[in-house]
C-alpha cells in the first residue's frame, strides 16, 4: 500500500528525529545511516520536546552526553572527517549560552568544509513571555538573537516557525552537507514553543531514502585547456590537499602521479594522501613544511592543484612560488579552483584526474626534474630522521613525534590542532597508512585536540575498533577544553593522550621573540600577573576524570609508556615535560605574513619589520 496521501500527526522536534532516522547513504556499497547520532547537553530550550523525541530512537540515534557545547562541535567535525564527509552528527544545545557555546565549533566545521548539523534552542515565537530566560534583547529588533550569529559560521541557516517548514529546511540542510562544494555546518534555530506544535506531516516524507555523493564530471573544454598547459611544462610539481581523499580520489592522484613522474607535494588537510615512502611523494608544503617541498615549489613552473584551498600555510603566504608559475585549480569547488587566476578545472578530482590524464597521454616530467624532487626529499628525511632522534638534548615536540611514529600501528589516527604541534607533526611525522593523519589547522582551533580525539575515536570505533586514536597536545590546549577526557572514559571511547608540556603558549612566544619583542604573557613565567608560577599536575588532573596517566621524564620513559598505553583498555594520558625554546623543527618553512609595527620605541622591533618588509619581493598578488 502507498504512503501518498496519508499523514501523521507528530511535532515539530518528533518530526525532525523521524526524518534524521530515515536517511542512508551508501558507501562502497553499503547502505549506512548518514546520521551516526548526535552530541546534545539539555536545557529548558531543548529537553522538553526535542528530547522528548530523541529518547524514544536511542539504538538509531545514540545521543553521547557532552560536557561542554564547543567541545561536542568539535568532536561532531573529527567525526565527519574521519568519515571523509559521507557522515555526521547532530549537536543539540539549549538556547542562550548553550547554543553561543556552539560558535567556535561552527567556525572550525565552515573554515574545514565539514558537515555539522546544530538543532539549538530559541526563543518563543509568541513573544508571550519575553523577555525570557537567557534571551538577549535587541530593542529596535526583535527578531535578533544569539542564534543570528551564526549565519557568519554556517552554510545554511533556518529558523523554524512553523511545524511545515522542516518539510523544506531539513532536506535542503542535508543537501548542503552532503554537496561536495557547498558543505559545511548546518544550523536550525528551534523556537521553544515551535518544538512542541504539532502537524499532520505527509508520512511520506519519513520514507527510508538512500542519498550518493554527487561527483561533478569536469568540463571537456577545461581539461584540455588544462592538458594542453601542462604539456608545455618543464618543472611541474602537483599539490595535493584534503578534497584528494574527501573525493575519494587517492588511487588516482597515485596514479596519475606516476604516469607522468610528477612529483607530489602535500597540505597539511592533505597530509596522508601519499605514504612518506612513496618515490614521488616530496613532502608537506608551506610554512609548516618541508625543505624539499618548498625547494622544488620555488623552481616549479606549472602548479596543479588538486583538492586545496590555498591557505596561506601552503602557499607560504603567496611566496613559496616562483612569480611567473602558472596554477591549475581542479576542484569541485569554483571559488577554490580558480585562486589566483588558475586556469581553472571544475570537477570531482576522482573524475578530473583521469580525464586529464587520458588527453596529456604520454606526457611525463622531465627525469632530471623529478629525480632534482627526489634527492630532496631524500636530504629531508635526512633531517627528519636526526630532528627525532633523542640523546643528549631537551626533550621536544619532534622526539615525542618520533617516538609514537615508531610505535604505532599503521592505522592508529593522528589527532592534533593549533600551536606548535601541528607544525611539528606535519613536517615530521611519516605517514604509515593513507588518511591517518587530522591536523586541524583550517582554523587553527585551540582545545580541539581532545574533543576532536573523542569524536574521531567515535567514528572509527565503528570500522577499526581495535586500532588507537592518538591525540597531542599542548599544555595551553588542554586547560582551555579537557572536559572530554571524562567523555571518552565514560562512553568507552580510549584514547592515547600525549600532554606536551612547555610551560604555557610557547609557539607564540617563539613569534613574539621573531618580531623583536621581549617574551610577555605567553609563558607562564613571563605573566606580569604571576606572581608564582607553578606547574599543573596533569597526570593527577587526568586521573581525577577516570584515566590512566603517567608521568615521564624523557623519550626513552615515554616509549614505555605508549606501549603500556596502547595494551590498555581505556583512556591514558602520558604527560612530558618539553623545553619552550630548544628542539623547534628549525628547517622547512617558507615566509608567513604577519602584521608588524611600522613604528616602535624598541630597536629589535623596528629592526624585525624591515627584516620581514624586505623578504616581501617574493609574493605574488593575485596573478
């Protein structure tokens, strides 16, 4: 019997679980909920009726208690990221703080293109109570709230009015997440009586509905304007970034790449497209990367860029090309494909690079070219392998990396975020296995590391459960948000805590030093406000939240340490002490702009910006 024309009475929050439960994706054949539950913290603005309807559907939708509305956000984008954005969750928060809570996230989930869907509570549509609890009060216009904030941070925004419109709203969110070019966060504001308002919905609304990732086949004329470009290359170099394995489109990129010896270089998103053996695979890029890479991106003539946005820690702020370089964008995503006047190629890259690699035929680099790439890497390794190795100097980021690096299993994911870290691991860690590696440096988000670890935990708990989520971290990252070390405990999800700690921000201490300036603020020594520094017991702090912990003194106590850690059966967090001004990965990084005084009463100061002003020859401005 057909569902056409026949209703179901449900209300606004019921309808919006029903839906969520009814929608799959496949994925290599397998028909999967695209929905693995969600992160909510209760409160008036959301328990009443959206819990309500979420109670009922716990085996389909599991709802992880989170303790702190940011750090759900952040685990609900580690989530999708391990999933390759074929998958999300939900963060329901209630309205006022808890939803404001949720803006950070929302940033880091639009600046990564990761899908997120928010259902925050909002004010009552009525006005019958107002002012309520929580609700801020713009005087000239009413329909303004905390929830209007986000329209900055999303790719799509709704506020429901009325029960009918999730028959719209919900369709059109979950279409922008899973768009290959438009994805990103989702947000519904939901009004707290609306919640509750029934309707008589059509049940065929609620029909199981299996969604595939659309995959754009490039424009004919743009691959050969594209293959007739880089044919005519003698130094070309490719640079790979995270819409590679977002696409899919890693088997390809290898490919092509060995077809026609072009050598290969990575973004930190893109980190783990190509393992570190692979011949052709040069190294990271940028201001956090390699030597090698940035030698030959220096020398190349034709840049094709595959799945990047281009950021500035990549592009060395628009400096690590030579001026004349030519770009080809391929890209699913217009804006990103034609940056600075690349020729752009439009399209899904598992689709774009054999397109364009069937009309270059046989075209291949240069074998002095590729072989130049080579012999770089080789000398970077080099450095890698020695900037690793521990003995008879302070610890640092760079040995606590090689040590994990040695230890781990090949499919263990490597979760780390802003400060010194991701620079440290982006250019010394090698990668074992492809899509290993989550450096969350699109938006560069301090206290992402842990709830990111517990999220990415979550999602590969249910394809590799007997393999380890790791997590670095800094000291300053962990007190600003650790909350989800009790999350992972609680929920069973283990992870392998690495607390690195230098004694406050010490990453921007180093750049503060680098612009002439005495160390101010960022070490907790160097605080005016401090009168007696002290360090924090992070192992006691760990243990006091359920986890294992141990404290170590050097690389060779905390090669014991992972071990024991990695045969435990829950959370361990290892704490080491590093030194804040010795053991930074000093080679590898291209010029990054930064705003410097122009004047200044100190002589170092003034000095810094010349220095800087005049390595600015090098950028290139849009052409």
């Amino acid at each position: 019997m057909s569902d056409a024309g026949t209703i179901i009475r449900l209300t606004t929050a019921q309808a919006i679980v029903r839906y969520l439960v009814s929608q799959f994706i496949e994925i290599d054949g397998v028909e999967t909920r695209i929905c693995g539950g969600g992160f909510g913290i209760f409160g008036h603005g959301n328990v009443p009726c959206l819990g309500e309807a979420l109670y009922p559907v716990q085996d389909a939708l599991p709802l992880y208690r989170g303790q702190n509305e940011q750090s759900m956000g952040h685990a609900a984008a580690a989530y999708a990221k391990y999933h390759l954005r074929r998958r999300f969750m939900f963060c329901t928060a209630s309205a006022g703080p808890g939803t404001a809570n949720l803006l950070t996230a929302s940033a880091l989930a639009h600046a990564n293109r990761l899908p997120m869907l928010m259902l925050c509570g909002d004010t009552f549509l009525t006005r019958l109570p107002d002012p309520v609890l929580q609700q801020l009060e713009h005087f000239g216009n009413p329909t303004l709230g905390v929830n209007d904030a986000f329209k900055a941070v999303t790719r799509y925004w709704d506020r429901i009015t009325h029960p009918a419109q999730v028959i719209q709203s919900l369709p059109a969110a979950l279409a922008t997440m899973l768009d290959p070019a438009d994805c990103g966060p989702a947000f519904l504001g939901l009004p707290q009586d609306v919640q509750g308002w029934a309707y008589d919905y059509p049940v065929a609304f609620f029909a199981r509905r299996v969604h595939r990732i659309r995959r754009q086949t490039p424009d004919g004329a743009e691959i050969a304007d594209a293959a007739e470009l880089l044919k005519s290359a003698k130094r070309p170099m490719i640079i790979a970034g995270g819409g590679v394995q977002y696409s899919g489109a890693v088997a390809e990129l290898t490919a092509f790449a060995e077809a026609h010896a072009i050598p290969v270089v990575e973004t930190i998103a893109g980190r783990a497209n190509l393992l570190a053996t692979h011949p052709l695979n040069i190294g990271p890029i940028g201001v956090t990367g390699s030597d090698s890479a940035n030698a030959i991106a220096e020398s190349a003539d034709m840049v094709l860029a595959v799945g990047t946005r281009l950021q500035d820690f990549t592009t060395g702020s628009w400096t690590a090309f030579a001026k004349d370089a030519r770009f080809i964008g391929l890209n699913v995503g217009r804006h990103d494909a034609m940056k600075h006047l690349s020729l752009p190629v439009v399209g899904d890259a598992k689709l774009g690079l054999p397109a364009l690699g069937a009309v270059l035929g046989g075209y291949t680099a240069p074998a002095d070219w590729t072989a130049k790439a080579q012999d770089k890497r080789r000398a970077w390794d080099a450095y890698v392998a020695d900037n690793v190795a521990h003995g008879n100097r302070p610890n640092s980021y760079a040995q606590a990396i090689g040590v994990v690096n040695a230890l781990c299993d090949k499919r263990d994911r490597v979760v780390t975020a802003a400060g010194g870290l991701p620079a440290e691991v982006t250019a010394n860690w090698r990668t074992l296995d492809i899509g290993t590696v989550d450096v969350e440096f699109g938006f560069s988000c301090m206290g992402y590391e842990i709830a990111g670890g517990w999220g990415a935990r979550i999602a590969q708990a249910e394809v590799e459960p007997q393999k380890d989520t790791i997590v670095f971290v800094g000291d300053g990252s962990y007190l600003m948000l650790n909350s989800d070390l009790y999350s992972s405990v609680l929920t069973h999800k283990k992870l392998i805590v690495l607390v690195l700690d230098n004694g406050g921000f010490a990453v921007i201490n180093k750049l503060q030093n680098n612009t002439g300036q005495d160390s101010f603020n960022n070490l907790i020594k160097d605080c005016p406000t401090v009168p007696e520094p002290f360090a924090v017991d992070f192992e006691g702090h760990a243990r006091s939240m359920g986890c294992n912990a141990m404290t170590v003194l050097n690389p060779a106590e905390l090669a014991e340490a992972f071990t024991r850690a990695k045969a435990a059966d829950k959370t361990t967090v290892i704490v080491m002490q590093v030194d804040p001004y010795e053991g930074w990965t000093t080679q590898g990084h291209s010029w990054w702009e930064v705003g410097t005084a122009q004047v200044s009463e100190s002589a170092s100061v003034r000095e810094k910006h010349a220095e800087i002003e005049a390595t600015r020859t090098r950028q290139r401005q849009g052409v």
